[in-house]
C-alpha cells in the first residue's frame, strides 16, 4: 500500500493547518495527521531512529535514507502518515539487508515507550506457543496499559507513560 498524499488528503492537511504535521529534508516531506493515528507502533518499531514519540520533534526526517523512511510510511495502517516525493526526486534504492541472519537479538528500551527486539529472536506467550509477528522486529509493551500485550499498541502515549 502507498501512502503518498492524494489531492484531497493535501487539502485536508492545509484546511487543519496548526493540527497536521510536516517534515521535510531535501527530498520528501512527510505528514502527520494525529487525529488519524491508531497508535499502531508501526512506525516506531520499523525505523526508531527516524520515529521516537519521545523526542521533540517526533519525527527526525534525517535519521535515515528518504528511501527506508517512504517504506515505513507505507506502513502506517491509518494514513495518519503520508508523504510527498519533492519536484525531481530520484530516490537512491534503500541498502539491501545482509542474507545471512542475525547471531544475536537485540533490544532497544525507547524512552518512555516500548523494548524493541530485533535480530534472532522467537517470541513465546506463557505457554510456550509461538507469537507469530507481521515484521522481524517486535515492541514489547513496557507500561503494562496495552491491550495486546505482549506487544505495544501505542497507549504508553495515551497515559503519558514515562520512565
Ligand atoms: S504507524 Fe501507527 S503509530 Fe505510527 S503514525 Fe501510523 S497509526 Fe500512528
Ligand atoms: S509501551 Fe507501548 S503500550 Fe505499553
């Protein structure tokens, strides 16, 4: 799914001016429309070092390549982000991952947010079935409020969760 900015949604951003989001680098510009996020964490676990609802902005639109940032925004499940490629833009193809798997797992604590297991790693529920995860990465829920736990669903930003 693409969730490049349609005329009508560009309208509806410019009409909530002060409400919607932009941020730009010389390349793309993404939008935010937080009425619209579900909280689904799926920004936050694909790319936390570009999305991190603990820094200010929360959006750091040069923490990566315009390429694996335009990815991640197709995976916003709500359109609360939507993108626009800039006038003449030729996006450079994003790395290509390594075909040799990971050794180890890793887990990232995000401040005032969820763990973030990459890597190696099989996730097992208290009777030893396996969770079956839509990415290789994971948000384990820290502040206990989510209602699919293990995994974060984003309340900690709802209940001001913090460290
Ligand atoms: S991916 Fe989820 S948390 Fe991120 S903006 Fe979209 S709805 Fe909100
Ligand atoms: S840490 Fe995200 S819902 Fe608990």
């Amino acid at each position: 799914m693409s969730n490049k900015a349609s005329k009508s949604e560009l309208e509806d951003i410019k009409a909530k001016k002060g409400v919607s989001r932009s941020y730009a680098n010389d390349e793309i510009t993404v939008f935010w429309r937080p009425e619209l996020c579900i909280h689904s964490a799926n920004c936050l676990i694909g790319l936390p070092g570009v999305f991190d609802s603990s820094e200010r902005p929360w959006i750091n639109i040069r923490g990566a390549s315009s390429a694996d940032i335009l990815k991640t925004v197709d995976t916003c499940p709500s359109r609360a982000l939507l993108y626009l490629k800039n006038a003449n833009t030729r996006l450079r193809k994003s790395r290509k991952k390594s075909k040799t798997p990971p050794k180890f797992a890793r887990v990232q604590i995000l401040k005032d947010g969820p763990a973030i297991i990459s890597g190696n790693f099989i996730l097992r529920d208290p009777d030893k079935k396996k969770i079956l995860l839509k990415t290789d990465k994971a948000a384990i829920c820290r502040c206990g409020a989510s209602k699919k736990k293990p995994l974060c669903d984003g309340t900690h930003l709802k209940i001001g969760f913090k460290d």
